[in-house]
C-alpha cells in the first residue's frame, strides 16, 4: 500500500493534465465551428457543399503528419505567418500548449462537423417549416428545433471528438512538441517511454487513457439513452 | 376575411396553375395524391416559392411576383397543420402549444412597427404579467381540445387522435390570419377519424377567418368543408358549394375526385342524348346538352333493379363480376359486348343476395353531364 502510494507520488500526472486540458479546449472550439460549418454546408449549393465538404473532411483521412506538416508551413516562426503573429500579437504556436489544442482541434473538427451534419440531414424538414410558420425567428429555431431533435447525433460527434482530439498524437508531436508539464501529453509521454522499452511507466498511462475513454462512452451511452426514450425515435 | 391565391409553379411532372379565393368558412382542395395540393399550401404559407402570381390575404400582399413581394413565412401570419403534425419531439404538449404564441421580448409581429425605432423594451415586471397570462390562454386552449392532463406528456407518447388535436391546439394558441390543413385526417386510423372529424367540425364552425381543407377524400370533404376547388394535374377548377359539386361535379376529373365510378367520354346526338361508345350504350338525358358536354357520369348507386316510372334508361347486364363488401355489393359489368365495364353498387339492405338482373334502369336525370377542364 505504501508503495502505491509512493509511486503515485512520485509519478508527475502533468500529461493527464495537459491531454484533458487540450482535450476540453479543442473539443470547445470543434463543437461550435463544426455546428456552424455543417449548418453552412448544408444551406450551399450542391456543387460547393461538395468542394468544401471534401476539404473539410480531409484531416480525417490523411495522416495527422500531413496536418502537422501545413501548420508547421503557416506557424513555424521561419515562417511569413508564424513571425508575423509572434511579432505583432505575441502568439507563439509552435512548441506551446496552443500548438496542442491547434493540432489537436484540426484533427478532431472533422469528427464533429460531420456527425452535426449527419444529425442535422436527418431532421424532419417539417419540423423547420412548421417552426417558420409558428413565427419563430431562425435563431430560435436552430437553438430550440434543430439542434434538440439533431442531439444524439450531436451528442455521439462531441464525444468522438473528444476522444480523438485527447488521444492526438502526430500532429501535436510536430507542431508543439514534447515539452514536459507544457505540451507533453499522455500519447507523447507513452510513446517517449517507450522509446526506453519501460513497459511498466507506458502501461500506467495506457490504463489510464482507458480508462478515461470507457467512462466517457458509457456516460454518454446514459445520457443519449435517457434522452432517446422520451424522443423515442426508432 | 378572404385568402386570394393566383400562382404558377412549374413542378417535375406537370405546371402548377391555381386559382381560388377562400372567404370565411371551409375551403376545401380536393385533389389525387401527387396533384400539386400540399404545395399549394406551401406556397401559401411561404414555405415554396412560386414562380409567379399574387397571394393576398386581408389585403395584406403576402406574395406577388410582380411587384417582388414575397414575405417570409414568419411574418404572414398562416397557420399551417403538417399531414405528420410535426409536433416538436422535444418540446412537451404545453411548450409545444407555446412555440406559436406571441411572445413579449419579439415585439410587434412585424418587428419594429415600421416607424424605424428600436423594438418596444418591455419592464421586467410587464414581462413576468404577460407571461402569466400567454400560460394561462395556453391552458384554456389545452382544456377546450380535451389534452389538459397531457401538458406534460412529450409527443412521442401520444396517440394518433392526441397528436392530431395538440397540433390543432397550436394551430389555434397561434392566432394565424388562415388556417391551412395538409390531409388532417389521413395518419388517422378509420375508428379515429369520425369522432376527430366531428371535433374538429366544431372547432371550425365560426372560425371567423378562411380555412383551406387538403384532401384526397370525398367523405371528410363533405363532412367539414362549404366550398370546393378540384385540382388535378395541377390545374385548380371552378370553385362550388360542396352540395352542387357532389350533385354535378361539372368535369369528368371532377366527377372522378366526386367518387363517380364510371365516368366517359361522350358525344351529344340531338339535344336529348348521348352517345358513350366506350360502354356501347346510348343514354337518354332530360336536360338540354350543351355544346361543352364531352363527356358522361353515372353514379355506382344509381342505378335501380326495379324500373321506376322516371327511368327511362335501360342498360344491358353483361359479364357481371360480383364483389362482395361487408355491407354492399359492388357488381362490375359490361353494357355491351366488348365494352368497357361499369360499377354498380347496392346495399345489402336492398338486395340480401346477389341475384343479378338481366338489365338496370336510369333516370334520366341521373346521368351527369360533363366537359372536359
């Protein structure tokens, strides 16, 4: 017992942190700009809603080191953009925690915009004619309508991109790095460990990243389920 | 109060070209499924955009393609009954009555007057008394359509017949200027819709603002609605009082929409009579035909077993086929051989057996004259 409790002391949990941190703020940012994206795509016409769906979805199905390797091009301060904000505004994005939620926000956005768009393809059309004949304003709508009846679907994209956006890994390591306690996450700190084949400090953080992901299925798996028994959609 | 409504759309299959006005009372489309009714209704109600006419209701220009008039749905005031009802699923009954209300914080309906200034601020205190109030009309509207006990209850847990009257509390929480009913009826199981018919006859009665009815059914047209409109292939026909149009429909198309089983082309020989050759029969008419006639309508019913002194039509049985209903008969046969086949039908009640006679007689005055649209 006291052994344990010597280990955990002795284990810095700042990757726990930083992951979680990165996790929550990328998963923030995906939730909105993915709702706003998918509801902008769907109002386009069918040729453009094609081309910017296709770009939109790509860090999806390229490898996270090609994402990685375009922010590196646009923020590396040897870069035109990358000098210019660190110059004139201070931000800095290579080798720092905003690098992370950057990496980690390109990686995950496509997640949540395509489950909000799935979500949102799915909703009784009728349902926003009758909101517009019932004299509500389109923002209420989309507030009070759409996004309650596109919920599961919502609910099951933010949680994807939850999970994605905490496990990020290729993308992260190139723009922002493995800085202990600053930028060096759970997967950076597993696959640095391993490096040294130290099983035992990579398995520690393995269960603890599955741990995290089990409670959040089954959590989620209880909230969409309470909810869908009063919509009972199927 | 009257709705006038003059628009063209061109669709996939045909062009959509109404014309009508709806006083105060029940108007009612009655079209096939597919002939450009529901979206009629749209357009009506802002949802499709025709691609030119004129939609005046009250006065108020609610469409017009010339002068580019074409309000958003929100602000023309058209209440709308989906064919689903679309209730909210995640509203409950109560909030879903609401969702139509007026609401303080949005002001006039029509934004901000039109003088230009900022939307009307209301005090806190102004807020709370009016929102007092907009819940307690919503209740008394639950309590007239019999679902006080439901407010609570989320749709998805309603019955056809609940649904049906939520959505025709909303419909009226709403206040709209028209009221338009997409086939209310028809998600409704037959035992329903009689009771839901009757309520919703009373409901109706003395709305004091036009109805529009969509159906596709002669029965519930009947039933509820005071004048008439056809619609087939997307042209609206002549607008009649529900009683005239079953009488004499006026077209052939109308006649089939009537629930007229056998409808023909027909050509006048002398002022008397008409010609069906597709039947093989010529049929003896009393009233003068027209120029326009072009075309005949005989009822299912009206044809008669025993010769009454006005029948003076006598129609051959031929190759009767017997269809046994559970409480009538429908016999399909032929006039004459290798003709077309007609519909005659007769309740139990009158003939307990299916003994087919060798001929049927017509009054005269039964044969509907008609002209092609």
């Amino acid at each position: 017992m006291d052994s344990l409790t010597a280990l955990l002391q002795s284990v810095d949990f700042s990757p726990l942190i930083i992951s979680l941190k990165t996790g929550i703020a990328a998963t923030i940012i995906s939730f909105f700009l993915g709702i706003f994206a998918a509801r902008k795509v769907l109002r386009a016409g069918r040729h453009v809603r094609a081309v910017i769906d296709g770009i939109l979805t790509m860090p999806m199905v390229l490898p996270p080191t090609v994402a990685g390797f375009f922010l590196l091009l646009t923020f590396s301060l040897r870069r035109p953009v990358g000098s210019a904000l660190y110059e004139h505004f201070g931000i800095r994005v290579v080798q720092t925690w905003l690098g992370c939620v950057l990496a980690a926000t390109i990686i995950s956005f496509p997640l949540m915009y395509r489950n909000a768009r799935a979500a949102f393809e799915q909703i009784d059309v009728n349902l926003v004619y009758a909101a517009r004949t019932l004299g509500m304003s389109e923002t209420a709508i989309f507030w009070r309508v759409i996004l309650p009846a596109a919920g599961p679907g919502v609910v099951s994209g933010t949680i994807l991109t939850f999970a994605r956006a905490l496990g990020e890994y290729g993308a992260t390591s190139m723009l922002a790095g493995n800085i202990q306690g600053k930028t060096g996450t759970i997967s950076q700190k597993i696959a640095m460990v391993m490096q040294n084949g130290d099983y035992a400090a990579a398995g520690f953080w393995v269960v603890i990243v599955m741990v995290i992901a089990f409670i959040i299925v089954v959590a989620t798996n209880l909230v969409t389920s309470s909810k869908m028994k009063e919509a009972k959609r199927f | 109060m009257a709705l006038e409504v003059r628009i063209k759309k061109k669709l996939n299959r045909f062009l959509l070209d109404v014309a009508f006005e709806a006083g105060d009372g029940v108007f009612s489309l009655l079209g096939a499924s597919g002939c450009g009714k529901s979206m009629t209704l749209k357009c009506i109600a802002g949802i499709e955009k025709p691609d030119e006419g004129r939609i005046v209701l009250d006065g108020r220009v609610l469409y017009d393609s010339e002068r580019e008039i074409d309000l958003p749905p929100r602000k023309r005031r058209v209440g709308y009954m989906f064919q689903d009802y679309a209730l909210f699923p995640n509203m409950t009954v109560l909030q879903n009555v609401m969702a139509g209300m007026k609401k303080p914080e949005n002001g006039r309906p029509d934004g901000d007057g039109g003088d230009g200034r900022p939307k009307r601020l209301f005090l806190r205190k102004d807020r709370r008394r009016s929102e007092a109030a907009a819940l307690e009309k919503a209740e008394d509207i639950l309590r007239r359509f019999h679902i006080y006990e439901l407010r609570d209850i989320y749709p998805a847990k309603l019955s056809g017949g609940q649904k049906q009257r939520v959505a025709m509390a909303r419909l009226i929480a709403q206040e709209a200027d028209v009221l338009l009913l997409d086939e209310p009826f028809s998600a409704l199981d037959s035992h329903l819709k009689w009771q839901l018919e009757q309520e919703m006859k009373q409901t109706l009665e003395g709305i004091g603002r036009p109805v529009v009815f969509v159906s596709h059914d002669r029965d519930e047209v009947y039933h509820l609605a005071h004048r008439i409109c056809c619609i087939s292939s997307g042209r609206s026909q002549k607008t009649m009082p529900v009683k005239a149009f079953f009488e004499n429909p006026g077209t052939a198309e109308g006649a089939v929409l009537s629930g007229c089983k056998n409808v023909a082309a027909a050509s006048p020989e002398g002022s008397h009579a008409l010609r069906v050759r597709e039947w093989g029969i010529t049929l003896n008419v009393r009233r003068e035909i027209g120029a326009e006639i072009s075309a005949a309508g005989i009822r299912a019913h009206a044809f008669s077993r025993v010769r009454r002194a006005s029948d003076d039509n006598v129609i051959p049985v031929l190759d009767p086929f017997v269809l046994e209903d559970p409480f009538e008969w429908t016999i399909s046969f032929r006039a004459a051989e290798g003709g077309g086949t007609l519909q005659w039908k007769v309740p139990k009640a009158v003939m307990k057996d299916a003994e087919i006679p060798p001929e049927l007689y017509l009054d005269s005055d039964a044969v509907m004259l008609l002209s092609r649209s």
